[in-house]
C-alpha cells in the first residue's frame, strides 16, 4: 500500500511538472500532454479517493523510544537510561571576557568578498552592506546589554535524557483568572530570541486570561546542550519537552510553532495527543505533506482551478513550475545541512562574519523574496539590527551551529505523519515560502 502511494504521488508530481514545462521540451503535442495529463489526473485520483476515504484516520504513531544523548557516562542502545536529577535549575546567560575578545579578533581579521557591481541580494549576502552589519556588531553592539535582556526574565535548565535543556519560564500576572500554559518553540535559523518581545505580552491578562509561557532552546541549538550521539531529531525533541512540561506540573498544553517549532508542534500533536491541547504554527508542509482529498484537490486545482480553488488560493501553488523552481533555488542550505552538515558547520564554526551572512540572508529573503533586490537584503526594514546581531551572537557564543544543522540529517526521514486529531490553526503570512489554501490544509 505505501509503495503505490507514493507511486501515484510521484506520478502526480510528474504531471504537474510536464504541465507547466515549455511543451518544446516534452518533444509531444499538446494534444498527447492533454490527454495523458487528463488520464493520470483521473486515474490517480480515482485509486486515491478508494484508498484515502475523506474521513479515513491514519493510525497514531508509536512511542519514540527514549535514548541518552550525553556522554558523561557509559550507554548502549537497549539499555536502560541512567538515573538523572529531574531539578529545574536557574540559569544566567554570562559569556566570558575571553570568549569576547576572541570573536572581536576574528572579526578584525575578517577577508571579506567583494561583491559584482551593481548586485545586491542576488547573490547571497551583499558583501558592502556585510561590511557595514559588521562595523556595527563590531563597535556599537552591546553584548552585554542584550545579556541583561536575557537575564531579566527567568532562564532554567533541566538535564533529560543526558541533555541540559534551556527553557525560559514565565508566569503571568496573579490578576488573571484562567492561566494557559503554552509551550512556544523556534526553529532554525532562529533562538528563543525571535520570542523575548512576544513572552512579555502573552504573560498580561486580557478578557481573564493570560499564558504561562515555557520557551525552550532545542536542544543543539542556544543554550541548551548538544546531543553527543547520533539519532536526535524532531521525534526525540518531542519526547524531552513533553518531559519538560511534566516536570513544571503540565500533563496537557497548547504549543506555538514556528519553522522546526511547526514540525515540533505537530509531531508532539500526533505522537503524544494525550498530553496536547491544541497547536498554533505558521508553516505548514508542501505537496510532499498532502494525502487523500486534499491532494486530489491539489492535483485538479492545476486544471480546473475554478473547481476548488479563489484566484487568490490559486496563486498561493500555481504555476507549479514557478512555485517549484522558486522552493528549488531557496532550498539549497537544506539539502547541505541535511547531507552534510559539519562541512559547512566547520567554515561556520570558524568565522563569526561568515556565520553572519549565512544566517542573515535567510532572514531577508524569507522576510519577502523582492528583498533580493534589495542593496541592504531589506533587513532594516522589518528588524532592528541589534535583534538580528543578538540571534547571531548566541549562535556563535554558545558553539552550537554545527548541532543546528546536523538537527536537519537527523530529522528529515525520521518525522512521524499521520492525521493530527488535537485542535490546530495556521498562521497564513504572505511571503512564507510554502503556502496552502486552507481546503488542501484541513
């Protein structure tokens, strides 16, 4: 059964990949393409609507085994885990004087690329507006300014599974009648930073109700520890922070997603429903992630779009060859960081300016793709700089970027799919990456 699943899914991406090629490509007639693209729609979508019933409920997922992921102690797979301290410890962020002092050098040896004339974002990170971004981390930004931001909300760790596991934890005010706990989780290549502002505004009460807020670093990724072994991934991810919030008392909760955080959301959604309330992400996959009746909408909406699909819904896919080439030429760190990631983590390990454009160039064209033409990227016009430099500064000051990207090879392939049955909402933004009509979503 799944062989001829993903038999016709590829067929149906095939499909759409020939409807949208120049036809002097295909070497036929429009005629032939007609009628064999019409037949595959029909045919696939007749096994599919058999196979895939609208109401049909995918079986739930089994249990992530539990593994230890340190290396302070002797541990083989299969055995049992070793006893740890479940203690919730306060935490300061405090980065050395030496630590400073070695990435200022770093940057004052800096050989930077020129960029071609008249380019800006085409590129990559233009390399004058590098220097300038850099100037500035270098001479006006305050990291320890930004420690005292950190600092003034309450930082914990737990060790779970062999991992010190970073979590800022904050209450809301005493006035609120009903308190929701809400786990709220990053992705890469953002930090907990991207939440400092949205904590403080979750915790204050409104119509009754306010948020406790957990927002942990994954671990690998800020102030949490690494995994030392192989095998951590979203599923693993899922299993420690349902074990965080039952150490802060929380047997059910909602969770707020974002990038990684979205997958987090749903697999902890499909995997530990029990413990679940509800999820709120704002990315949601792609064709690759679409079955049943959705994808057969999908599918249709190509041909006969009226069918299905607003003219606004229908931009958000099509033209397929449009949409496909875009995702193409912006996914290309992710076929790095999940094939080999400590090739690039090493160049990135090294050079604190080249970790710098790496990283901000995600943030300017996943802002908004026209950015690329952009001299400055279009950074400063949704970010203060020193936001940005905060994000990139706990990348480089905790040593963890190469752990950030190997979090890709380790979890692509290893996400459990399946129906999510726990109350779930999108946040639609206009210039995500992959978008879907909420009728191929629900």
């Amino acid at each position: 059964m799944s062989f001829i699943i993903r038999f016709i899914g590829s067929i149906f991406v095939l499909t759409l990949g020939l409807r949208y090629l120049p036809l002097d490509i295909l070497l036929v007639t429009p005629l032939i393409q007609f009628i064999a693209t019409t037949l595959l729609v029909l045919i696939s979508s007749a096994i599919f609507a058999v196979f895939y019933p609208k109401d049909k409920q995918t079986p739930k997922p089994p249990k992530v085994e539990a593994k230890y992921f340190g290396n302070e102690v002797q541990w083989t797979e299969g055995q049992t885990l070793p006893v740890e301290s479940t203690d919730i410890i306060p935490f300061e962020v405090k980065v050395s004087e030496e630590v400073l002092d070695d990435l200022n050098r770093r940057i004052d040896n800096t050989r930077f690329a020129e960029p071609l004339i008249d380019s800006a974002f085409e590129y990559g990170f233009n390399g004058d507006y590098l220097k300038t971004v850099v100037h500035h981390w270098r001479h006006n930004f305050d990291w320890r300014h930004q420690e005292n931001r950190f600092n003034r909300l309450p930082n914990y760790k737990t060790r779970i599974q062999g991992l010190d596991v970073h979590f800022i934890h904050i209450k809301p005010e005493k006035s609120a009648k009903k308190v929701i706990p809400l786990l709220v989780v990053h992705g890469w290549p953002g930090s907990v930073v991207e939440y400092l502002t949205a904590i403080e505004h979750l915790i204050k009460e409104e119509n009754g109700v306010a948020f406790e807020v957990i927002c942990p670093s994954i671990p690998g990724f800020g102030f949490s520890s690494a995994p030392k072994r192989k095998g951590f991934g979203v599923p693993q991810t899922s299993q420690i922070f349902v074990e965080l919030m039952r150490r802060l008392g929380h047997k059910k909760f909602f969770i707020h997603g974002g990038d990684w955080g979205s997958i987090i959301a749903q697999t902890t959604a499909r995997v530990y429903p029990e413990n679940v309330r509800g999820i709120h992400i704002t990315m949601i996959g792609g064709i690759y992630s679409l079955r049943g009746w959705p994808l057969i909408r999908y599918i249709i909406g190509a041909y006969i779009p009226s069918l299905f699909l607003t003219t606004d819904e229908y931009s958000l896919m099509y033209p397929f060859w449009e949409k496909f080439t875009f995702l193409l030429r912006e996914s290309g760190y992710m076929h790095i960081q999940s094939t080999k990631p400590d090739s690039v983590g090493t160049a990135l390990t090294d050079s604190p300016v080249g970790l710098c454009a790496y990283i901000l160039e995600k943030f300017s064209t996943w802002t908004n793709p026209d950015n690329t033409t952009k001299q400055n990227g279009g950074l400063e016009e949704k970010f203060k700089l020193d936001d940005l430099l905060t994000n990139i500064s706990v990348y480089w000051l905790t040593g963890n970027i190469t752990s950030s990207l190997r979090y890709y090879k380790e979890s692509f392939g290893n996400t459990p799919s399946g129906k999510i049955l726990v109350p779930t909402a999108v946040a639609d933004f206009p210039h995500e990456l992959a978008r879907m009509p909420e009728k191929c979503v629900f």
